[in-house]
C-alpha cells in the first residue's frame, strides 16, 4: 500500500493533472515522441503546468530533501505498469542520471528514488551503472533543439556490455519538457545491439 507523505496530497494531485497515457496506446507523450523516438511505450502519469500542484510538488522533491513525494509516484506508476495493456515487463529500470556533484548537493537522484520504487513494485531491477553522467552541462537557452541534443548525448557515458543485445529498458524521468535530455538517452543506449525501449516520467511538461 502507497504510504503518503503529509506534505503530499497525492488524491489532491490525481483529480487535478492524472493522464491517459497508460490505458492509451497513441497517447499525447507517444505523439510528441512520434518521428524521433522508436519506442515500445511512453507514459507520464500527471500533467506539468507552470505554477500547478506537481510545480510545487517536483520542486519539493528536487530543491527542499522532500524524497519522499519521489518514492510515492514511483510506487503508484508501478501500480500503473502492473495494470496497463500497454507496458511490457522490463528487464531493467534505468533512471536519467545526474551528475556526481549536483548528487551530492541534493544528496539522491529524484529520478533514482523514482526508478527504485517502481523496482519494489514490478520486481525488474533498477541499474544505475549502465548510463552515467561524466560531464556538467552549463546553461543551453542559446542551444539550438540539435544542439541541447548533442550537448547531453555527450554528457553520458554508456557501459554497454553490461547490457545484454535485445534488452528491454525502461528508461524513467522526473518531468519531460523539451525531451531533450531523454532523447539523448535515449540515442545513447540504441548503442546496444536490437534494445527495446519504454518511456516513463513523472510528469509531461505543457507550453
């Protein structure tokens, strides 16, 4: 059972910003992916708007220790995972990484915290070892969509062979906005030789 956090109205969130996007197989993240990404699935359990509920609550999760609110959609997607026609089961769980040092300042990777409770609740493993964060990347507001790519890509470093070939991932975020970041990922681990690849955040960022 989903243990909820006091500062956390997760009923308060569902009835505010909850998407189709599991029971939908052509869904609107599916949409905006379509033509960049060849994916098995993409889903985001709640929509982001600027000043919304989840604003406040991602902020919490990434800026005030509030690890918590992480453990908790990570839980309820897994629920989600279990119940939907349209996610396969995964090998393994890979979470975005951060860099080193922005870890340590945070103490956790959300996306981690994220990616392991949906472990505890699927039971397919979540590797960190496999996509890691070498490089800062300063700001990329002059960076064209080509560019932001480029840069991120980079940023990662890939240890393939500890992926079988034909693999299935599911590759999980926190908030999805440009895609940028999880595009790069994305080219990143296509390196292993006929992967298959899910998509999954927390939330799905609107203009």
């Amino acid at each position: 059972m989903i243990q909820y956090d006091q500062f956390f109205c997760l009923d308060c969130l569902w009835q505010t910003g909850a998407t189709d996007h599991f029971e939908v197989t052509y869904n609107e993240l599916m949409d905006r992916l379509a033509g960049r990404l060849e994916l098995q699935h993409a889903a985001a359990l709640f929509h982001f708007t600027k000043s919304g509920i989840f604003q406040h609550a991602i902020h919490a999760l990434k800026y005030e220790g509030k690890y918590s609110i992480g453990r908790i959609m990570g839980e309820l997607a897994g629920e989600m995972i279990l119940n939907s026609v349209n996610f396969n089961s995964p090998d393994c769980i890979i979470p975005i990484p951060i860099h080193r040092k922005r870890k340590r300042a945070r103490r956790y990777n959300q996306s981690a915290v994220f990616g392991k409770a949906i472990s505890n609740i699927i039971g397919a493993p979540m590797r960190e070892d496999i996509l890691v964060k070498d490089h800062h990347i300063s700001s990329q507001t002059t960076a064209s969509r080509t560019g932001r790519i480029q840069n991120v890509f980079d940023s990662f470093s890939l240890f393939a062979e500890k992926l079988s070939p034909g693999i299935s991932v599911l590759l999980v975020d926190d908030v999805i906005t440009t895609g940028a970041t999880l595009e790069a990922a994305y080219h990143k681990l296509r390196q292993i030789p006929d992967i298959q690849i899910q998509i999954l955040t927390m939330a799905m960022a609107h203009d």
